[in-house]
C-alpha cells in the first residue's frame, strides 16, 4: 500500500494545529465564550455573596479568600483561552521556523513515513518508522502525527491520493493504539 499526501505549513494551517492541541475535543469558541460566561457569572455571584456576607457581619478571613481564590482561578482559565484563542496560532506559525509555507510531501507505505520536504531554505527528506510514533490528532481537515513533544507531520486529508482517508487513519491508529484523538474543531 502507497499512500502519498501533502501539506503546507501555512497561517490556517497554524491556526488549526493551535487549537487542536489547546481545545482538543471541544470547539475552540465555545470554550472561550463559555469561560467567558463563567468568569462573568462567577464574578457576579461571588461580588454578591461577599456583599451579603460583609452586610451580614459575618464576613470572616476564610469565606472572603476562598471566594477570591475562584475568582482568580476563573480569571486565570478565561485568560488562557483568549491566550490559545487569540495569540497561540501567531505564536505557531512563527515556531514553524525555516519550514513556513513549505510545501511538505508524504509517502505512507507499509512500515514506514517518507517526509519530503521543499522550502525557500532548501530541500530534503526524512523516513520514520511506524513504531516511533507517539500519538495522532485528528481534525476535520488535517492529521497531526506526533514523532514526540515537538515534532509533528501535519497532513491535509483533501490531498490524500493512493488510499482513502479511513485506510490511513486504519494504519495510523494501529500504530499508535489509544493515542489516536479526534478532535473538534
């Protein structure tokens, strides 16, 4: 089985992979609007309660620094949504370094992965092994296949030719077993 497929290592491209690895199984905007209605939400009720219970005489050091300690948790989860919204898919097109906008070939057969690789910088192609493979996420228009931590083949489905997009995804997931994810996007 020869499998081939391609990608290029564009601003979507970036953008995609971002929130794949910040959102994983959740839409990326409603997360951040949810965390947004929860920082506001948890603001509110907790401005309330500290309201009663100051009017109340009953406002102790615990009950007022427990509700603070929310309200910052909250603030603190609905900054790093508009983080990995906002300004981590920039961040990721740039941390593609010499290889932004290369056009990246793949060739998937039996035992192994041949990267091709064409950018301004130069040209060259690597082959890895399907038992080197960590995990694989999934997306409606891309497969990201970790080789570890930092190092990720970024396939676009609607280039794949030799094969289907299920016998590739047949392949991958036995290689990596239950670290194949399929995300939303």
């Amino acid at each position: 089985m020869e499998i081939r497929a391609s990608s290029k290592r564009d601003k979507e491209t970036a953008k995609e992979f971002s929130y794949v690895v910040n959102f994983r199984s959740t839409s990326p905007l409603s997360t951040v609007i949810f965390l947004g209605v929860a920082f506001l939400s948890t603001w509110a009720i907790s401005a309330f309660i500290l309201f009663k219970l100051n009017s109340a005489g009953k406002a102790g050091a615990f009950p007022a620094v427990l509700i603070i300690m929310v309200m910052a948790f909250v603030l603190l989860l609905f900054l790093y949504s508009l983080l990995a919204y906002f300004i981590m898919p920039k961040r990721q097109y740039e941390f593609f370094g010499y290889s932004k906008d290369a056009e990246i070939s793949y060739l998937f057969e039996d035992d192994t992965i041949t990267e091709y690789e064409n950018s301004q910088n130069g040209s060259g192609n690597s082959t890895i092994n399907y038992a080197t493979l960590k995990k694989v996420y999934e997306s409606d228009k891309r497969l990201y296949i970790y080789l570890d931590k930092v190092h990720v083949l970024i396939i676009d489905k609607s280039t794949i030719t030799g094969g289907s997009v299920d016998e590739l995804r047949d392949k991958l997931r036995d290689a990596v077993g239950k670290n194949y994810v399929v995300c939303k996007n």
